[in-house]
C-alpha cells in the first residue's frame, strides 16, 4: 500500500450516520452522493474517525476479522481510494 497515505481526514462536508450496529450511511453534503457502509466499512469508518493511522487500522481489523493480511491491504486500498473519489476523506498531511 505505499502508493495509499498513511492517515486520513474526514471532509467536514460528509455526514455519517449510523442506522444500526452494522451499516452507517454516509452523505456528501455538497454533491448529495451517499455510499452504505457495510459491518466491516462502518469499523473502518469508525478507527479513520477516531484519527488512527491506515498501518493502526488495518493491524486492528487483521485482530478482529478473519482475512488474510494481502487480501485486507488490497481491500482498504481499494476502500480509501472509494472514499476518496467520493470526496469524503482526503489525504492528511499532516499525519
């Protein structure tokens, strides 16, 4: 994943909300796009939101879910680059 930052910021016009334990929806205010979390995504989400860096993230979804490790880095590279096109993260530099 070295082409994918290591941490993340949360654009302040995306709104997540969570519709149970599993699923949160999120909305770019200013296109009107929204993209459904599913369990996995909505843990994601939360770990990104708290401001852990991608290497945290993934360490901790590798502790809590049963996949292999270069299965999970293609997943969140694909995962970042899907929430990133929908403008609802960006690149921290300052991570």
């Amino acid at each position: 994943m070295s082409s994918t930052p290591s941490r993340f910021r949360v654009s302040p016009d995306a709104v997540a909300t969570r519709m149970d334990i599993n699923e949160i929806v999120l909305v770019h205010l200013k296109t009107d796009r929204i993209l459904v979390l599913n369990g996995t995504g909505s843990h994601v989400w939360d770990l990104l939101v708290a401001g852990f860096e991608l290497a945290e993230i993934r360490r901790r979804i590798l502790e809590e879910f049963d996949l292999p490790e270069d299965r999970l880095a293609g997943e969140l590279e694909e995962f970042f680059a899907s929430l990133t096109s929908e403008q609802l993260i960006s690149p921290d530099g300052d991570g």
